[in-house]
C-alpha cells in the first residue's frame, strides 16, 4: 500500500474510534436526560467531548485496539510499562512518515471542527489547534510526547536526531532525580560498516563498563552495539557495551565511526548531559533508547494540540491544559 493508501486509512480509523465513542456517549447521555436538569446534561455533554478528543487525539498511552490504532500514525513504536518508556524505530526516520503523523492530526482537527461531526453532540463546538508542518502551511517538523507525571519528554527533533528532552511544560516540571537508568540500543545491519567506538565522558577518554548501583544518585546510561548482522563492521568486542552513572551537569560522548577509504556509514553520535540524544544521517539502522524511572508513569500524552470544547447553550467552555 502506498503512502497515500496508508495515511487515508489511519485518518478513518481515527476517525471511527471518535465516532464509536461519541455515539457511546450519546446513549448514555439520553438515560442521564430522563433523571436530570438539561443543565446537567449539558455540562455532561460537553465534558464527555472534551474526554473523548482527549483520548482520541492527545494521549496515546495504554493498550487495546485503540491505542494501536494511535501508535499507526507514530514514525516510531514504544511500549509503556509501569516505570519503563521504551522507543524503536529506523534512524534516520522516512521524513514521509513524519508527515503522516501532522497529516493525520490535522485532518482530524478538519473532521473535529466541521458541523458534520457534532451529529452526536448537537450544539457543542470543537476549537482544536495542532502544529502543521509546511504541507499545512506551517514549519513543523519535530514530534514530541511527554511521559507524564515525569515530564520527560521523548522528541523526533528532525529526520537524523531522536532522543529525550527535560521538559517544563507540565505541572511538575522534569527533575533528574526521578530517572533510574536510560538504556539505549544499536542494532546493526549489513548496511552499516563501523569500525571505532570512542568515548569523551567529562573529559575521560575511556569508554566506561561500570555496574548499575541501584543506590547512586546519578542516572546510569548503558550503550549496547549489536553487529551479528554486521558483516562489515568490526568493533572491539570490549566496547560493544557502555555503561556507567554520570554526571547529569557535565557533557558526555559516544561516537561510532567508521575510519578509514571507502566508507559508508557516517559518523553516529550519542550526546549525553542530563539525557541521551541520538544523531544519525545513514545508512538506517535500528535503534531503540528507553528510560527507567523510579516512580511508575501515568500516560503518554501529545501536548501541542490544544483545543476547547463549547456549549452556546449554557454559556460554557472547557480548554486543554
């Protein structure tokens, strides 16, 4: 099926998850009608809106057969357990699949906003605004989702870069000290030919293989290279794993390169301060970086789409955080 095929049928079943729980909701509503003032149903109109854009456009954590309906419109996979985040995905990303997902948001946003699907809910009105990249006439191009309560957010900065980022955009801004370990992957094809893997950690120019001490207080970070399907790579088997807490205030390198005439593969770069960021511009390999906190997660939220949900009726109006 071709990218055209693909994206239409994300955007219908999006668009089918709304429609089955909005009609749910309208049936529950008609038994609320006969015990309650129009006034109560209203507000309960218009919060099981609000509920149902939130569910359907903004967090995408969970399981079942809507969350993964949601993660087809990601240009990554990711599981979310009790403490663990976890991202996998091709680096460098299909810049196509990145515009899948701004396209399928806001075609949704078209669907949201148009009189036609308010058929369930008379009367209420949908203001939803997400970030549109240049084919909707805007300039965005990077995808992030914050795993919530820790306000660590996890970014596609661009095609050839993915990683973490601290985020203040929450009502508990990111701390350091919520973090156990970040574990980052690198599984390598025959595409790849890798022959050096250096290290700079605050200027120590030894790639480190030191134990997690589940005691420290400094975030541990563990690299892991996996050439089994790399026969062109030859990488000192001593440094296929990289691990070691670290300063979160300090700058930290690893770089995989490969040296020498004729290479392929360019230089992969994984820059590390208070979290693990990825750079990458090919062949494409697979990757995958996770995170382990210390308290158990909550969600998976997309939280640059905004919107508002409106009664006329009774004067009402609801907004996102």
């Amino acid at each position: 099926m071709n990218n055209r095929g693909i994206l239409f049928s994300l955007i219908v079943m999006l668009m089918l998850l709304s429609v089955i729980s909005l009609k749910s909701v309208n049936t529950g509503s008609k038994k609320i009608a006969a015990g309650n003032s129009v006034e109560l149903l209203a507000f309960n109109s218009l919060e099981q809106k609000f509920d149902d854009i939130l569910m359907n456009a903004i967090r995408f954590s969970g399981f079942g057969g809507s969350e993964t309906v949601k993660q087809r419109i990601l240009p990554f996979d990711f599981t979310l357990d009790q403490n663990t985040f976890t991202a996998s995905m091709e680096l460098p990303l299909d810049k196509r699949d990145i515009d899948i997902f701004f396209d399928a948001l806001n075609a949704f946003e078209v669907w949201l906003e148009d009189s036609n699907s308010v058929v369930y809910y008379p009367g209420l009105l949908a203001d939803v605004n997400t970030p549109k990249n240049p084919a909707w006439g805007g300039a965005a191009n990077s995808i992030q989702l914050h795993v919530l309560p820790q306000c660590l957010r996890f970014k596609i900065f661009d095609e050839n870069t993915a990683g973490f980022e601290p985020s203040q955009d929450c009502k508990n801004p990111f701390s350091v000290s919520s973090v156990s370990r970040y574990d980052v992957n690198i599984n390598l094809s025959d595409t790849a030919d890798f022959n050096s893997v250096t290290c700079n950690f605050d200027s120590n120019l030894e790639c480190p293989a030191n134990a997690f001490n589940p005691s420290s207080s400094q975030p541990f970070l563990q690299v892991n290279i996996v050439d089994a399907n790399c026969s062109r790579c030859s990488i000192d088997p001593s440094l296929k794993t990289i691990s070691t807490h670290f300063d979160p205030a300090k700058q930290h390198n690893i770089l995989l390169q490969c040296v020498g005439v004729g290479c392929a593969s360019t230089d992969l770069n994984i820059s590390v301060s208070t979290v693990p960021v990825l750079r990458f511009r090919g062949p494409a390999q697979m990757i995958a970086l996770g995170v382990t906190f210390r308290q158990a997660t909550e969600s998976l939220d997309y939280l640059d789409l905004n919107f508002s949900v409106q009664n006329p009726f009774i004067d009402a109006r609801k907004w996102s955080d």
